[in-house]
C-alpha cells in the first residue's frame, strides 16, 4: 500500500498529478484514484487506501470543498490524525467541520520541488512517517472505512435534497415575514392583521425559496452523479459545461413552476397573457436568484462583504425591473410585491410620512418594495441552506463517531 493518499476533486486532476509527480520524487509511494485498477471495486480500493495510508493529504479548491467523496476522504484522515490539507485555490475557506486543521497555501506552486514551500510540506508529510502495522489491521481498518462512506453517502442520498429544501424554504419565509412585519417601508398596518399579512407572505416566499433550493441542490446531486462510476448513463448533463450552468437553470425552472402554481391556484387564468406575464416576471426573478446562489447548493463557501453586497444587488435590481411593467397596472409581478392605490399606501404605510413627497408615487414604492423582497427572499434562502448544510455536517459526523480517532 502507499505512502500517502492523495484526495482531489476530478476537475483538479492536473494540479494533483503535479502533485503526485512531486512527492514520488522524495522516494514516498502515493496513491491516487487514477491507479484503479480495471475490473476492480471503486469503494474497496479507496477504502483500503484510506486505512493503509500513512498520511492523507487533500488538495482544496472550489471545487473540491463541495465534492462528497473529497469531504469523506479528509474526515477519515482527520478522525485518523493523519490529514494534512493544501490550499490549491487563493480566496477560499476550508469546508465546515475543518476550520481548525492548519492547511498549507500552495496556490502559487507551479510544480519545483525546491520551492520552500513545497519543502515545508514534505517536512510535514515526514512527521507521519512510521512503521507498519502488523498483519491484518490494516484490512480490519479498510472495512470499518467502507462501511463508514458507504453509511455517509447513504444518509446523503436520502436526506441531502430535504435539508437544503426545507433549510432555504423556512430561511426565505421567515425573512419575507419579518420583512413585512417589521422592517422599513415594507412595514404595513391592517388594523390587527398585520401579522396575519405578513404570514402569508411568508408562506408564499417560503414555497418560492424551497422551490429554487430543491433546484439548485438538485444540480449539485446530478452534477456529482458525472464521477466515473455513472459517467455513462448521465453525461448528457455535460451539455451544460459547467454546474454553475445546470444549477441556474433548474433554480430557475423550480422557481417558476413554483410561482405558476400559486398564481393559478390563486386564481389566475392560465393560458392567457396575463399568466404568459406573470411567468416572465417569475422567470426574470428566478434566472437572477440562480445566479446569485449557484455556487452555494451546500453553503460551503463563507460569504464575504463585497459577496452579499453584490448576490443582494443583482436579485434586489432584477426584483425592480421585473416589477416595473405591472407597477402602473398595479399588480404585483413576482407575487410578493404590495401594489395599490395612492390611497392604499397612505393608510396602510407605517413610515408613508417620512417618504419624500417625490417617491409617493404607487409605482415607485410597489418598485422599491420588490427591491426589498428581492433582498430578502435571497438572504433568507442563502441563511437557510447554510444553516441545513451544517446540520447535515453534523449529523454526517454521528454517523462515524463510535470509529476510533487514531491510526
């Protein structure tokens, strides 16, 4: 058995060949999946690799930090002690759960051996070296390993899809209700009513934000089903170049359906221009919702500043210009929008008499209260599916934690 395991997404094969070449020459055997042998059990081998390995070095990029078998096969070096994680990739963050394992940046690395950093690095891979343990303790370590991935991909066959639905309808309903009930102009006053109002709202934008979660969850779970073992009977998907791609188009399909649904359930005549409208509006809303949120079907890239500013931005904007062909009609184009009269918003806003007397128009504030439920229901659904993805993390880790944490 070798050395070192080496644990990658596919799409890194280049880097991590690099780094195979590399490390051989320090005289160190190194596994990696693309020594499978023909004919041979994919989760035996790497189960057997996993337990023989001396040390585990995992090369995190963006890809890689929401790969499943990636995200297994650190957990097992780090339960073993024997981890050792590479930054391949600048302005990313370890995944949830590996946070406090300290991980080497050769994101610059181009491939010499003598680089100081790279030197560093098998000074560390050193420090694992030691004997072999005796007879069969090895094969009994495989076996507790493959029962261990294969529990941990079972719970996320199941549940995965679940989560992220349920995480990014309850975070977007919850944000929508507050929105309304709360917050700035979007605050009303129905005499009594106003959380019954703001309630359904929620419940519409919750429908809506699990809807768009489920489709975008729903890319990551078919974009992992193009690994070698399913390549054949999915790699049609691969007209899409990229997951980003695929992940767009379903949240947006999602989102649509959703809202087709709730409009014709509430009374909308379908087929019929206005239903062709509405769906327009829906479609517009829901390409800039997949944009905004494609990247994150598991929330496992931390948010920074600059990034809510502009994932807000772009759905909070495309809200605006969806709704701007309804506002003088006064009707609401993503469902979510309060439009009425002049009347209307002067009984019912809570803060109309600090609104400037140039933006009391009722297109104008339908407008920037569609802003405002664009910001929302994005923010919500962004909290809710991190919140689901950690929770599934955490309930990945029960599954191993009767293994022992040594090697």
């Amino acid at each position: 058995m070798a050395n070192i395991f080496i644990s990658y997404a596919r799409a890194d094969r280049q880097t991590a060949e690099k780094f195979v070449a590399a490390l051989e020459t320090q005289n160190w055997d190194v596994f990696w999946d693309k020594e499978i042998p023909a004919g041979k059990r994919w989760s035996e081998i790497i189960s057997q690799n996993l337990a023989a390995a001396e040390c585990v070095v995992v090369l995190w990029s963006r890809t890689s930090v929401t790969s499943d078998p990636v995200l297994d096969e650190a957990e097992i070096g780090r339960k073993r002690k024997v981890l050792i994680p590479i930054f391949i990739e600048e302005n990313i963050d370890a995944p949830f759960g590996f946070g406090r394992v300290q991980t080497a940046n050769l994101a610059h690395w181009k491939g010499d051996i003598q680089d100081a950093d790279f030197q560093k690095l098998v000074s560390d891979i050193s420090a694992f070296t030691s004997p072999r343990p005796v007879g069969g303790e090895d094969d009994l370590k495989a076996q507790r390993i493959q029962q261990v991935l294969f529990k941990r991909q079972q719970f996320r066959d199941r549940y995965t899809l679940l989560l992220l639905l349920v995480g990014g309808g309850l975070g977007s309903g919850a944000a929508v209700f507050l929105l309304r009930a709360l917050l700035g102009f979007a605050a009303m006053d129905f005499g009594g009513l106003t959380l019954s109002v703001a309630f359904a709202f929620g419940i519409n934008a919750a429908i809506l934000g699990a809807a768009l979660s489920f489709g975008i969850a729903l890319s990551g779970q078919l974009w992992k089903a193009l690994d070698a073992r399913h390549e054949k009977r999915f790699g049609w998907l691969r007209i899409f170049q990229r997951r980003g791609l695929l992940a767009i188009t379903l949240g947006a399909f999602c989102f649509v359906l959703a809202h087709t649904t709730m409009a014709v359930f509430n009374g909308m005549k379908a087929p019929s221009g206005e239903a062709l409208k509405s769906m327009a509006a829906a479609l517009g809303a829901g390409i800039a919702l997949g944009v905004a949120l494609h990247d994150l079907p598991e929330a496992r890239v931390r948010l920074n500043l600059l990034n809510w500013i502009w994932r807000l931005g772009i759905v909070a904007l495309t809200f605006v210009i969806v709704q701007v062909p309804f506002s003088f009609k006064r009707f609401a184009g993503t469902g979510l929008t309060m439009v009425g009269s002049a009347d209307f918003y002067r009984y019912h806003f809570v803060f109309w008499g600090a609104i400037p007397s140039t933006l009391k128009v009722p297109a104008y504030l339908s407008e920037l209260d569609a802003g405002l439920v664009g910001a929302a229901l994005s923010a919500g659904v962004i909290l809710g599916i991190a919140r689901a993805a950690n929770l599934l993390t955490r309930w990945l880790k029960l599954i191993d934690a009767a293994e022992p944490e040594g090697g």
